[in-house]
C-alpha cells in the first residue's frame, strides 16, 4: 500500500492552521498584522507597541503599554553565566549560529516555565524571550569584535537600548542617533510577523511536539539562517557587492534568468506576494530618507539596487513570473548605513521576528483543533525485498 495523500511539496496549497495573527493579501500586495494595514503601523506605531499587538491581539492603551515595557525591560538581563557560551565561539563564528545556540540554550536557565500548559508560564517566555533577543544578539555582535559586552539600559528604547549595546563602547561616550533609531525600529515592525513563513511554520511543528519555547525559537533561527528565506538580506548585499558596477547589471540579469546558471536575483521573488512586496516598498522609502538625514548621498550600492529593480521590472522573465523586490532587497542598504556589518543582517531580522514567532507559538499551543505536525508522504523507494547476507553481496 503506497498511500493516497494530498502531494504538495513546499506546501503551496496546504492551510497548516488557522490563524487571527496576520493577513496577506498577495495578489493586492497587502499585508495586516491583526487588521491594522502595515503602512500605518510602519508610519504611526513603534516596535514595542507591535509586539504587544502581535502578542496580545489588541493595541495597548496607554497604561498597558506601560506595563508591557516595564515587564519587557524587566528581563532584558541574560544570566551572567550564558556569556561563557560565547568564549567557545571562535571570533569569526557567524553570528546566527551563535545566536541559535545561545536562545535554544536558555530553555536550560529557565527549567521553571517551561510546562507550556500553563498560560502564565507561556507569556512569561515570550516575554523574557523577545526581552533577551536584543542582549543576546548584541553580545554575538561584541564577540565578533572582540569587545566587551555591553549590559542593556532600561531607560532607552527597544531600539535605542540594542543601538547603544551594538555600539557603545566604555572607552568613549556614545550617543543615539534618533534617525538611526527610528529607522531600526520601523525595519523591526516591518518584520514582525508573515504568516507562515518557513521559520514561523518550523516554530509552529516544532511547537506541537510540546517542545518548550526556547527550543522552538532556536529552531525557527535556523530556518530563518538559509539564503531563500531570512538570509538574502545578507545574500542580497552580497550579490550587489559580486556586482559592482551599473554597468554589469544586464549580464547579472541573464545570469538570474538562466535555469542552467544557479544564479538567482537575491531579495526577488516571494511565494506569495505576486505583486510588490507591501514592505519593501516601505523600506525603499525609508532607505532613501536614511541615506540623506545621514548625509550618505550617491550611495553606490543603492544606485546599483535601483537599476536592478528597474531592468529587472521591465523584462518579460520577471513580469510573466510576478517577481518583484521582497522585504529583503532594500533592507541590507539601510542596516549598512547604520553601520551594521553585512553578516548580522540576518539577527536583525531574527531580532524584528521574535513577537511573530513568539504569538505564532502562543496561538498554537491554545488552538484545541491543533495536533502534533506529522506530514505524510508518497513512498517512491524499491519494493519490498529479503536481506542479502554480506558474503552473498557481490
Ligand atoms: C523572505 O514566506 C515568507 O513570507 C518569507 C518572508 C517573511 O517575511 O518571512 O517574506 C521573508 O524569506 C523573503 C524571500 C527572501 N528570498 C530571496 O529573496 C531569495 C530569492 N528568491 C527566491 O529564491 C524565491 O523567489 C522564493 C524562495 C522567495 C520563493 O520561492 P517559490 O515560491 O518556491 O518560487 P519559485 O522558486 O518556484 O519561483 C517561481 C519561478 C521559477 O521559475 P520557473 O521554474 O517557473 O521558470 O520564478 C523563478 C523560479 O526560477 N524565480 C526567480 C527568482 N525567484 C523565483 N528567478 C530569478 N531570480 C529569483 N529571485
């Protein structure tokens, strides 16, 4: 007996679950997090508000918000201990594997709230995991160059707080730039949630094997890591970097388009936006903006992006298959002019995700019509058939 399931690798018509968290439209290229367009969110919200919103379905008011950050700063410290996880990493370590390991490896502090049942237990990871994700990047970050880590500052803003740990050394005085933060903290909302994404549905099959949530969020950094997902916008600065020159654009084109060249235009393309990225939009406003109030005018690699989009846009290749720039095409140019290095592109990423995951997660483990993840499969292998003893096998 083969078995008669449904076949549909990727998954690109199988509904995993149902969901209150965010709505895409993809044909209209329209994205919502529980209702509230993203454009307003992107120009009116902050990031903790959002994350609030994600987690507890509704936007605070003013003394909820309060509380939340209160709550949130509250555990923005990491264990004193959990830093001698970074001195086993050699200085080069790439940053998403040490913060994969160090978040799977708070599940191993916090023996107490792991019992996913209870739903105390369940916010308070949540809380304590978005809390750290900041504290924790920033120590990868300080690891990889070889400075001290920086303790946070509750007094600062989400953003402001991870700025002055990124940046902040004891030597000299360091001041927030309020552009800077603004525009890390729009990036943040606008990478909050996605429905189903790879990362968020690792978290969610993950999740429904009772796993605790440490483990679960370590799982979705590593699918979140690969160059299809959550790493092209390191994939991205890359690719313009191998580029270089305006004038090499075409024949980077041709190259994209040629199945026999594994070459693909990276921060291009999405499963299900078939229209621009609602996003990526945003981003590319901003990036522009950025680049001025810093003062970077006539940045190579943003011209390079522009002309990339616009010769891309206007062949056949990228109209027929409705490719367009996603989330991650413009969002590598601005975090460059923060200062951020290329290879912690993608922890900024994981860092604006956390809420998503964190709700995703809550929603699963309280959807009663949820069960355990078990894909079937069509077996394609040989027939059944009689062990071969070894002196008999030719
Ligand atoms: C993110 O899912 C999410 O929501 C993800 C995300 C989130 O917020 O969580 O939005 C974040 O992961 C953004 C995507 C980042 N990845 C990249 O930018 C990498 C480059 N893009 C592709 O690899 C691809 O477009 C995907 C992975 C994004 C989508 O893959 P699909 O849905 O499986 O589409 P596909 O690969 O089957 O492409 C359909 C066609 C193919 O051509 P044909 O075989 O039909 O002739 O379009 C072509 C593909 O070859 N194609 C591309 C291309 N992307 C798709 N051709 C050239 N360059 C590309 N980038």
């Amino acid at each position: 007996e083969m078995g008669y399931f449904t076949y549909d690798p990727g998954f690109t018509s199988t509904a995993s679950c149902r969901s209150d968290i965010t709505y895409i439209g993809g044909d209209q290229g329209e994205l919502w997090y529980r209702g509230y367009p993203i454009d307003q969110l992107a120009e009116q919200s902050s990031f903790l508000e959002v994350a609030y919103l994600l987690l507890h379905g509704e936007l605070p008011n003013k003394r909820e918000l309060d509380t939340f950050n209160r709550a949130i700063t509250h555990h923005t410290m990491v264990n004193e201990s959990l830093k001698n996880f970074f001195n086993g990493f050699h200085y080069n370590a790439h940053p998403m594997a040490m913060l994969t390991g160090v978040v799977g490896s708070l599940s191993a502090f916090y023996h107490d709230t792991v019992d996913v049942n209870d739903p105390h237990n369940r916010m308070l990871c949540a809380y304590r995991i978005f809390a750290k994700m900041p504290t924790i990047s920033a120590a990868a970050f300080k690891h990889m160059l070889g400075e001290p880590f920086v303790y946070p500052q509750n007094r600062l803003s989400y953003c402001g707080n991870l700025l002055n740990m990124l940046f902040s050394r004891p030597s000299e005085e360091f001041e927030i730039n309020p552009v800077a933060e603004r525009a890390l903290d729009q990036l943040l909302i606008l990478h909050a949630d996605h429905e189903q994404n790879a990362s968020t549905s690792t978290i969610r099959l993950t999740g429904s094997t009772g796993t605790n949530p440490f483990a679960a969020v370590a799982a979705g950094c590593a699918a979140l890591w690969g160059p299809a997902h959550g790493g092209a916008n390191e994939a991205v600065l890359n690719m313009l970097e191998e580029i270089g020159d305006v004038k090499q654009v075409p024949r980077y084109i041709d190259k994209a388009k040629d199945k026999d060249d594994p070459f693909r235009l990276m921060g291009f393309g999405h499963r299900v936006y078939k229209h621009y990225d609602p996003r990526a939009s945003i981003i590319r406003k901003t990036c522009h903006e950025v680049l001025d109030e810093l003062g970077i005018y006539n940045d190579p690699q943003l011209e390079l992006a522009m002309r990339l989009e616009e010769i891309a846009l206007a062949d056949d290749y990228f109209v027929e298959r409705k490719l367009y720039p996603n989330v991650d095409f413009y969002s590598g140019i601005i975090y460059r002019a923060l200062g951020i290095p290329t290879e912690f592109f993608t922890v900024m990423f994981a860092i604006g995700r956390a809420p998503g995951w964190l709700a995703q997660w809550m929603e699963l483990v309280t959807d009663p019509e949820q069960r355990i993840g078990r894909p079937r499969q069509l077996y394609a292998g040989p027939s059944k058939r009689d062990y071969v003893p070894l002196h008999r096998r030719s």
